[in-house]
C-alpha cells in the first residue's frame, strides 16, 4: 500500500552546502561554461591563409592572448615563486604564436588555432573554478608551462590534456554535490516512513537478499546516485560482509520512499517527468523488495565504527527507527552488536559513541516496555565525591558506566581507584569489561599515574604498555614492585607481554630471567603468544631476546619443546597465526625473515607440522584474507620482497611443493579475487612490477611451471576477462605500466612465450574486443597511452610480430560502423582521444612501415564491412588537410598515367606525402562536420594507392 500524502506538509527539503535541486540535471557539455569566441575554422574549407587576412584574426588574436593572461595571472595568485618560471614559459609562447617566419609551427598552425584556443578558453573557465582543489589547478599550470613552447602541436595536446584533466576534477565535484542532495532526500524519505505513526506497515523477512544488476544509463546520473544513497541509507545487501542477520522491507515501505522522493522533487521544483525519468530504474528493485529494514542498518552502522554511529545519531535523533529493530533480536544480542562486545568476542572494541548509543537505544525501549524485567543495570559501587555522587553501573557482560549525578559518563582510570578486581568474585566477564573501557577511555599519562597494579591481571598489558615510553614503564614497574610481585602467574605473564611490546629490553631482561618462566603457560590455557608480540612490534633487540628464551625453555622443559610449533604460530581463538599482524603494519619489518626462518627451522626438526607452517605463511587473518593482499593493497613491496624470498627458499628446502606455492602466490581472497588483481583495482604499478617479479623467480627457480606462472599473472576478474583486461576497461594506466614492465621481463627469460605474452594483450577475445578498443569506447585515455606505449615497447624487443600488432591496433569490433563513429563524434572528450590514439599510431606506422610495405597500417582495415579499426574511429571527422592529400594523390596517378611521372618515383612521393601526415598529425584534430567524410577520403586514397599498383 502506498498513502496519499502532501509534500508541502513535510520539512523543506535539505540542500547540503546549499546545493539545489538543478544538480539532479544532466551534466553539461565540458565548454558548455567557457566563453565563446572566435574559432578556427569559422566554415569547412577554411585555410590558414584566408583566416589570417580575414576581419576576425585581430580579434582572435586578441582572445588567444586573454587567456593566457588569465593563467599567467592565476601563477601570480597561487604559485608563489614558481610564478616566475610559468610566466617566461608563456612570454616565450606568445612571442611565437603569431609569427609566420617561426619553425614553431612546422605546418601545424590549424591544429593550435582551432583545438588548442578552445582548449584554452575552457582551461581558463576551469582555472576559475573554485570547486576545484587548488593544488589540481597549481599542478596542471605548471606541467603545461614544462611542454607549452616546443612546437605547435605538442602545444595543442598539451592544452587538450590539460583542459581534459580539470574538466574531469569539475565534473567529479558535480557528481559529489549532486550525490549529497540524493543522500538527503533518501534519508528524508526514511525518517518519513519510520516516523510515528508509521505510514507503511513493516514486512520482516530474515536472511540476506543480494541487489541485482541495475543498468545506468550514460545520461542519467541521478540514478547512479540515488542507487547508492538506498543502498548505504537503507542498508541494502550491497555492504553486508558485517552484519550477522538482515531482515528486508516489504516492497510497499520501498514503494513508498521512491514515491515520496518523486513527489519532493517535483514540489522542489523539478518536472514531475524528469524525476520520473530519474526514478525509472528503481522499478523493478520496487517489485522485488530491495531495501532491507532496520536490522541491518542498525547492526551493520553500529558496529564498533565510530563515523557510522555518529551519522546514525545525526540521522534518527534518539534512534526511534530501531524499534522493530530491537524487537526481533533481543536485549542481550542487540547491545553485542552495537557494542562488538559478548562471548563470541576474543577482544573488547569498544568505542565512546557506541556506549552510549546503545543507551540511547536501551533507555528508548524501557520506556516503551519493550526491555524485560531482567534485563535493568545493576549498580555495583555508589560514593560521593564532593557535590557529586558517582555509581559504577553494568548490564551483564556487555556495558559499564558511569553515573555522575544522574547522567551517564564514559569509564576512565579514576573511576578504578576506589574498586579491585576482587570485587567481581564470579563476575571476571564483567571485571573485564570495566578494564577494556577504562583503557580506551584514558590517556597513557593518566594510566600511568593512577592504574592500581591489581588491575593489570585483568587488563590485556600488551594493548595498555603499547602506548606507553620504555622510560614511563621502568618506572611504573619500580614504583609498584612490591604489588607486582604479589601478582599471580597469569598477571605476570599479563605484565612481561606488555612489556615486549612497550619494547623495553632492559625491563624484560630484569622481569624474565630464563625462558621457562616465560613459557610455560598455566594448565589449561592457550601458550603464550610472544612471538606475535615481537613480530607486531618489528624490534630486532625484543624478537632476539624473546627467541633466546625461547630456545632456553625447549632446552630445559619437553613441555615446552612439544608445544614449540604452537608457541611458534602463536595462533588464537580463531586460527590467526602470528604473522597475519605483521603484514597490517606497513613498511618493511626487519624481524618477519627471521622468524620464518624459526618456522623453517621448526618444520625440518619435526617441532611444527607442515599444515602450521603452510598457515604461517599464508597468514590469514579472521576473514580469510591473506598477508600477501594486505601488503599488495598497502603497496608494501618490502613486504611483497620478504613474501617471495621466503617462498622460494621454503621450496628449495623441500617444505613446500609447486601446488601449495602457486596456491600461495594467488591469494586469492573470501570473495576469490586474486591478489593480483587487488593491485590493479588500487592503480598500484610498484606493487604489479614486484609481484610479477617474485612470480618470475618462482618459475625460473622451479618453484612453479611456465602454465602456473601464465595463470598467475592472468589474474582473471571473471571468465574471459583478465587483469590486465580490467585494467584497460577501468582505464588503471599504472596498472598497465606495471604490466607491461613484468611482461617485458617474464618474455626476456623465458617465463612466457610469445604466444602467451599475445594471449594477455588480447583482452576478452569471446567478446571480439581488443584491450586499445576497450579502453578507448570508455574514455580512459590515459590507459591508451599506456597500452600503446606497452604494444611497442614489446615489438619492438621482439615478443610481438608485424600480425600481432596490426591485430591489437586493428581494435575490430562487431558493432557497426556509425555506432563505434559516434563513440568519439558525440562524446565529450572525442579531441583529446583522437590525439592520443593518434600518437600512438603515428609511432606504430614509423616502426611497421618499411620500403617493402609502405601501406599506412589504419588503410589496411579501411573498407565497408561493420568491422572498422581504431584508426578510423580517431579520424571520424573531416579535415581540409585530409582532403587536399587525396587531390595530390589523384593528381599523382594522373601524371602517371598521362607519362608525366614514373609510378616508382610516385609511390615513393606518397610515402612521404603520408608520412608527413602521420607525422605532423593533420587528420587528428578534425572541427565538427561531416561525420563520415573521414573514413570516405582514407578509402579514396586507399584506391588510389591500389590504382598506381594496377598501372605498375
């Protein structure tokens, strides 16, 4: 059911940072903003010549130069004494810009007047734009003064990519705004639908429900963003890795909020239609009941993250939205997920924000009698102190307060003064608790100055010493020897790992004189986890005295000796060894070789099995995610390094087999992906070229044959779609920087095959798409740059041949012709791809053509099937200069025919007539025209290049 209600008596409508409802408008066109002027050519057929002598070149003159003063002023505003520098790059600029006798130009005058003056009239647009981030525009002035006085051609480019880039900035800026203003109506809409009295009746359906692809049309932005707001306002199945149980709402409540949104947007002052059009993808998730209800916005928001707990406070006031919530979980496990806290837990993680949230929730629930009678805070200390009166309070296992003259106050150490942990005789759960808050709660200086010895049995020392000066910790130990001294075994054990990883050598020394004492654990209890104390602290004095004892005690107790491979994991409650901590830390730690030297060491004396070893260096954290990921995401190639030299040597020494090291290598994560492909998601090229170099020694150490180390560096994403593949579609261009180094080397010694090195450039061959055509369809110019870059690198050092590189450049596709046309004709960075696409082929035709095959390699896939190639995708517009290369090329053939001119002497002068073409880029810059006229005048001349062959 969807009520009738008024927008009008709802709130007015909330506009973060003042934005409006214009923002859920189509994005405009790039130069939409800029200024318009004089433009070269002013009618198709246009020379340089008749516009010069034309009335409007003073103007233009005069247009050109206003520019650059705006950007030479922007230098003088915001570039501080790098000022200087730009201001002589752009004198020095001007001062050939409108000189016919320059070599500057070098025949390019049309390309600078025509796309590099409106490239500058929107740089100068864009360099006004204050939604931009300063340093963009700081740092895209100064790399255009670098390359602006070279020649004329570069210069355009330059002035192309460097309108592209702050056009890009302007249009992310755009889409955050307009993201916000999606935010806030989804978020109105659901305080609505949860308000008292609640207009739709709640459908509780337990169990997790994924979201279906929903397609986003090009033009429809808002759609891409009100999806998202759903999902993150909502709770959608979208983000769901930390909530334990979701619950859906029924398709009326999710009906309801789409309905609303609409009519808010229309009483903003938005056509109904266009919000309609705006809303038409979310029909069909309507339909099937998308949103999920409050559980799991609730448990998943609330999870121990401070942030989330914070917007959901600001969102639903005293969280009056969590009622139906908290009525299908319970007390007891509702505050468990607010709080991260309960049996289930190994450690305490608690944080200000969700204490007190979840007695916001709790005290909202008592007062609708939806807490039971047993389930009240119980009052364990009352005392006044001066005008105040202080309780402690707490619920079970799981909260603990205090209470200062009637209002909840966070734990802190001075609350701990005047209670001992003697006090919670069969309550050490809730003992526990208060010790986890107090030490969240508290500095290190207060800690130092007021925590009673009596507590450090309960609290874990590891986490509270951390923090803590070796100097401070010599002196907390001096000050309460005597008391520590009193302390039982457990507790001394609590305080010698708090002082391995406060790092104190000299206090560890004087606290642990031999290695039994420090490891032998109490009966019945896990074995001490020292060397996971060691690793995470990365301190070669503290790890070489932990393992001195350590080899102390194997020597003088055979309990010790037989626990040595557990003592060496230091696993906990959960399986995770040791050292899936040291690889969360980024930046090399000079202590991880070693100890898997010790685990090594271990294995071959019969003290660890190979299942623990193969754990230790898979080191899997909770969730099932290997080191080796967390060091490729963090882009620690220290870390990828250690990784694979202690691979490899585990290999030569027989504890690992060619199956388990790939295994090892691929990491693949809970959700499959393998690491390799983590890098080229985050854009990592030193984390891609260092990988690739431990899978090269793998293979070349006999560690994994050449199809293992294939797959490897495949990294497929899905079926047919490998990572480099990714990399293209995604436009990741350091990604494939770093892929093409490691296949430069991996071909050098013998890893790959040429063969192979081909598969990998092929991108998805069961589509018929090509990496360049991928990358190009979507925009991602800088990622063609990089794979052109990458296609003749490998050419040229051989791993490719004349076939193989026409095909990857061939780019053919099945879709048709004018479709593919369109692409770049009506796209709003068609100038900026055709330059770089063009460079790339420029340099292609000077490396493929030879005396022997002169044909210009784009000519060859110029003809009238629907497969078309990139080139003639690059030059779908017209151009006079094309033009005028066919009429030579016609009157050419006439000479030749009429005898006039040897047909060898002709071929050889088309030759250069061509290369000067690709070479001074005339065809890559083309004015809006004739679409097809481009494609029709390569196909002339393609006849008569055939038509000299006839006469010959």
């Amino acid at each position: 059911m969807n009520p009738s209600f008024s927008p009008a008596a709802s709130s007015a409508i909330f506009h973060p940072s003042g934005f409006t409802p214009d923002f859920f408008k189509p994005l405009p066109p790039p130069a939409a903003d800029a200024a318009e002027g004089i433009s070269f050519p002013r009618h198709a057929g246009e020379t340089i010549a008749e516009f010069r002598q034309s009335a409007d070149f003073p103007g233009f003159k005069r247009e050109f130069m206003a520019h650059i003063e705006c950007i030479k002023q922007f230098a003088t505003e915001y570039l501080g004494d790098e000022a200087h520098g730009v201001h002589v790059a752009f004198d020095e600029f001007t001062g050939k810009l409108f000189d016919d006798g320059s070599d500057f130009f070098e025949g390019e005058e049309n390309i600078l007047y025509g796309v590099g003056k409106r490239s500058l009239e929107q740089l100068s647009v864009r360099l006004a734009d204050a939604g931009i981030e300063p340093a963009r525009r700081q740092t895209c002035v100064l790399e255009l003064a670098e390359g602006i006085g070279q020649c004329a051609g570069g210069a355009a480019v330059n002035l192309a990519e460097a309108a592209q880039s702050l056009q890009s900035a302007h249009e992310s800026q755009f889409l955050r705004a307009k993201n916000e203003v999606a935010t806030a109506l989804i978020t109105e809409a659901y305080l609505h639908l949860t308000a008292e009295p609640a207009p739709v009746a709640f459908t509780l359906k337990i169990g997790a429900m994924p979201v279906p692809r929903i397609p986003v049309q090009f033009e429809i932005h808002c759609a891409t963003s009100l999806r998202n707001a759903v999902a993150e306002c909502l709770g959608l199945a979208k983000h769901v890795d930390h909530v334990a149980d979701n619950c859906e709402f029924s398709s009326e409540a999710i009906g309801y909020c789409l309905q609303y949104i609409s009519q808010r947007l229309t009483a903003a002052g938005l056509a109904k239609g266009l919000a309609e059009k705006y809303l038409h993808d979310f029909r069909q998730p309507v339909a099937a009941a998308l949103a999920q209800d409050t559980v799991g916005t609730a448990s998943g928001i609330m999870h121990g993250d401070g942030d989330r707990v914070f917007k959901y406070r600001k969102w639903s006031g005293r969280l009056a939205d969590a009622r139906e919530t908290l009525k299908g979980y319970g007390e007891v496990r509702m505050v468990s997920l607010i709080t991260a806290v309960g049996p289930h837990r190994r450690k305490f993680r608690l944080n200000a924000d969700s204490t007190l949230v979840a007695l916001d929730i709790l005290d909202y629930q008592r007062r609708n009698g939806a807490v039971a009678a047993s389930y009240r805070p119980e009052t364990l200390m009352h005392w006044r102190h001066g005008e105040k009166e202080i309780s402690i309070q707490y619920i079970a296992e799981q909260l603990a307060w205090a209470v200062e003259n009637g209002e909840a106050r966070l734990l802190d150490t001075k609350h701990l003064m005047l209670i001992s942990p003697k006090d919670f005789q069969g309550r050490e759960r809730t003992a526990e608790l208060i010790a986890a808050n107090v030490r969240k709660n508290s500095s290190p200086e207060v800690q130092q100055a007021c925590l009673s010895p009596e507590w450090l049995s309960v609290l874990d020392c590891a986490d509270v010493f951390a923090a803590w000066t070796p100097a401070a910790l010599s002196l907390y130990l001096k000050r309460h020897a005597m008391r520590i001294a009193m302390l039982p075994r457990s507790g001394f054990l609590s305080i010698v790992k708090g002082v391995a990883a406060c790092g104190s050598k000299a206090d560890l020394d004087m606290c642990v004189p031999h290695g039994s004492v420090m490891f032998e654990a109490p009966a019945g209890s896990a074995p001490p986890d020292f060397f996971r104390i060691a690793l995470l602290r990365g301190d070669v004095l503290i790890f070489n005295a932990v393992l001195r004892r350590f080899e102390e005690g194997m020597s003088k107790s055979d309990r010790i000796r037989r626990q040595a491979g557990a003592i060496i994991a230091s696993a906990d409650a959960q399986g995770v060894v040791a050292a899936a901590g040291a690889y969360l830390k980024p930046g090399h730690n000079p202590v991880l070789s070693a100890y898997h030297n010790i685990a090594m060491r271990a294995v071959r004396n019969r003290l660890m099995t190979a299942a623990q070893f193969e754990d230790i260096l898979a080191a899997k954290n909770g969730r099932g995610t290997a080191g080796l990921v967390f060091a490729i995401k963090n882009d620690d190639c220290e870390k990828i390094r250690e990784f694979g030299a202690i691979l490899l040597d585990a290999f030569a020494c027989g504890l690992l087999d060619s199956a388990q090291c790939a295994k090892l290598l691929s990491a693949p994560t809970r959700a499959g992906i393998p690491a390799l492909l983590i890098a080229v998601r985050e854009n990592l090229s030193d984390a891609i070229t260092v990988f690739g170099g431990v899978v090269i020694a793998a293979n070349i150490s006999k560690a994994i044959n050449r199809g293992q180390a294939f797959s490897l560096l495949s990294a497929h994403a899905w079926a047919d779609c490998s990572a480099l593949a990714f990399a293209a579609a995604s436009g990741k261009c350091n990604a494939v920087l770093g892929f093409g180094k490691v296949i430069a080397v991996a071909a050098s010694k013998g890893v790959l095959t040429n063969a192979q090195v081909y598969r990998l450039l092929q991108g998805r061959p069961a589509l018929g798409q090509q990496l360049l055509e991928m990358a190009l369809c979507l925009g991602h110019f800088d990622a063609v740059k990089a794979l052109g870059n990458l296609y003749l690198n490998l050419y040229m050092e051989g791993f490719l041949d004349r076939g193989q590189i026409r095909a990857l450049l061939s780019g053919k596709t099945s879709e048709s012709t004018q479709e593919l046309i369109g692409v770049l004709t009506h796209g709003r960075d068609a100038e900026a791809a055709t330059a770089l696409l063009g460079n790339i082929i420029v340099t292609a035709e000077c490396i493929l053509n030879d005396n022997d095959d002169p044909t210009p390699l784009f000519l060859s896939a110029a003809n009238a099937s629907p497969s078309i190639d990139l080139r003639t995708l690059a030059v779908a517009r017209s151009s006079p200069a094309l033009r005028a290369l066919a009429a030579d090329m016609r009157a050419l053939c006439d000479q030749v025919e009429s005898g006039l001119a040897v047909c060898g002497h002709v071929r050889a002068q088309f030759g250069i007539l061509a290369q000067q073409m690709l070479r001074s880029r005339i065809g890559l810059f083309f004015d809006p025209g004739e679409p097809a006229e481009g494609p029709r005048l390569f196909a002339e001349i393609w006849e008569q290049w055939k038509r000299l062959d006839q006469i010959q």
